[in-house]
C-alpha cells in the first residue's frame, strides 16, 4: 500500500504557496486519480519505485478516455510538484517527472458575447430586489472583469463607490483595485438602498456578504451562473455561457475600443501579460469576420 502524504501536500501548497481553495481543490483531485493510477494500475508499493514510464502511462490514459490538452498538462504540474513536494519530506531521493514533456497547449479562442448581446443582458427592469440585485451583479461583472469566484466573495466594505473603485482579491489572495463606471456604480448604490436590506433579513452569516441569494444567504458560483443563463435564456441569447463569458468580453470590448494591454492585464489580475494577449487574438479573428460579412470583394 503506497503512503499518500496527499493532506501535507495540500497543506504545504496552501500555507508556503498561498493557493486559493480552487486550485488546491484541483490539486487535490488530479492528485487522487494518480495515485490510485500507481497503485492500481502500475501497482507500486512506494514511491521510490514510481518511474517516468508509470508517469506517461498515467498520462496516455488521460488521453485516451478524451482528456483536453489543457487537462492533461494540469495533471502533469500537479505531478511534478507533488514528486518535488516528495524529494523536500525526504520520502524519496529522485524524481522520475524530471523529464516529463508538457503537452503543446490548444489555442483556443474564448467565447464572448457580441457589445449588442451586453446591452441586451443588462436591461433588465428593477422591479423587485432580486432583479435589482440582478442587474448590479451583471453590471459590476462587465464594469470589472472580476472571477466569478471573486464577485460571490466580495463584502459590502470592499465597495468603494464615492471614489469610484472596488477592491477583490483573485488568485493566490492576491489584491488588485479595479475602477467601476457610472452604470455599475448606480446599480450598485440602488442595490445597497432598495435591494440587500430586503434580502439579507438579518443573517448573521450574511452580515458582510455583498450578494445575497433569495433566502438571505451568501450567493453561490452556482447560483449565479443559474441566474445568468436564465437571464440570458429571457433576452434571447442562445450563447453558450461560460463562468468566465462576461469576464472575456470585458477584456476584448476593452481591447476594440483601444484599452492599453499592460491596463487590462491589471484590472483582470493576470500574474503574465501572454494571458492577456489571447485577447488580442480574439479581436483580430473578430475583425477578419467583420471584413469577410461586409466586404464586397472578400
């Protein structure tokens, strides 16, 4: 039986890495899979015996039940840290990931909605504190660009509308200041007067949390996205939605309208500006289809 020393590895990530528990998650269950992989399948009794083989045999059958490249090269940092995190314990004396090629990452464009399809999702009449809430949450997420794990986390104390700016913190605990327009900052002071008192009923839980879901308590990622598909199902957008679609096309509606890329790196919070730069791919292939629908003579 191999000794899975998977809890001090997650510890050692969160405490010396400061990872969010998202990716510790992620961590976590690439990690699982693995293992049971050595065990089972390369059947292993410690990690010593663990070879580069075992590895790319782990790998291969990612691929071939399907895994996206993207997945695959996941499991294969997961891997490499966790067999790192082994050498440190002094479990082991090498590391057979050493040399364990990455996967060629797939280029994919992401999807974004067009600046009519926006104006359609956010024109949603405030008649009752949910819909007003509604329409704050979509305006500060396309005001801003933040996470979706980010906007769910957000405390009414992180608000500051009188100087026009909110304060989040994104992957790692890391801190950024993104600045808010006219539109988000009205739908959010709304929102604070006429819409969270009445939802938040005096919650002690939900005492702090921005957004509140309809019985008082903090707002899940998953019920946001059930809100937002059903907002985007009423308007008539048939858009595959994504948790990241409004953060996408803030980023790209920026980048059209002339945005500095080194700014729109920093308010999505971007560790590397090549992240960023995927948008400025999205905007050129928008372009070249704009001139391919209008053009006489392409």
């Amino acid at each position: 039986m191999l000794k899975y020393p998977l809890e001090d590895f997650i510890h050692f990530l969160r405490i010396e890495r400061g990872l969010s528990d998202n990716t510790l998650g992620s961590y976590g269950r690439d990690l699982k899979h693995y293992m049971e992989h050595i065990e089972k399948a390369a059947k292993k009794q410690s990690w010593d015996q663990v070879s580069r083989n075992d590895i790319t045999g782990f790998l291969y059958k990612l691929k071939d039940s399907g895994k996206s490249t993207a997945t695959i090269t996941r499991h294969v940092s997961s891997i490499r840290s966790f067999h790192q995190f082994l050498i440190r314990e002094q479990v082991v004396t090498h590391d057979p990931s050493l040399h364990i090629e990455t996967p060629k990452k797939e280029r994919k464009l992401p999807d974004i909605l067009s600046q009519a399809d926006v104006e359609k999702l956010l024109d949603i009449q405030t008649n009752s504190p949910l819909a007003i809430r509604n329409k704050a949450m979509l305006e500060l997420l396309y005001a801003t660009g933040l996470r979706v794990s980010e906007l769910i986390s957000l405390k009414v104390g992180d608000l500051h509308l009188t100087m026009g700016f909110v304060q989040c913190f994104g992957k790692g605990s890391k801190e950024r200041i993104v600045p808010l327009g006219d539109a988000a900052r009205n739908a959010l002071e709304q929102y604070l007067d006429l819409g969270r008192g009445k939802l938040v009923k005096n919650k002690s839980e939900s005492a702090s949390a921005l957004f509140v879901n309809q019985h008082g308590r903090p707002l899940s990622r998953q019920g946001f996205w059930k809100i937002l598909k059903g907002l985007a199902r009423d308007v008539g957008i048939n858009k595959t939605l994504t948790p990241h679609t409004l953060r996408h096309s803030f980023a790209t509606h920026l980048l059209e309208n002339g945005a500095d890329l080194r700014a729109v790196q920093e308010m999505l919070g971007h560790a590397d500006i090549s992240t960023t730069q995927i948008y400025t791919h999205v905007t050129k292939a928008r372009l070249k289809d704009m001139y391919k629908a209008y053009h006489p003579r392409a």
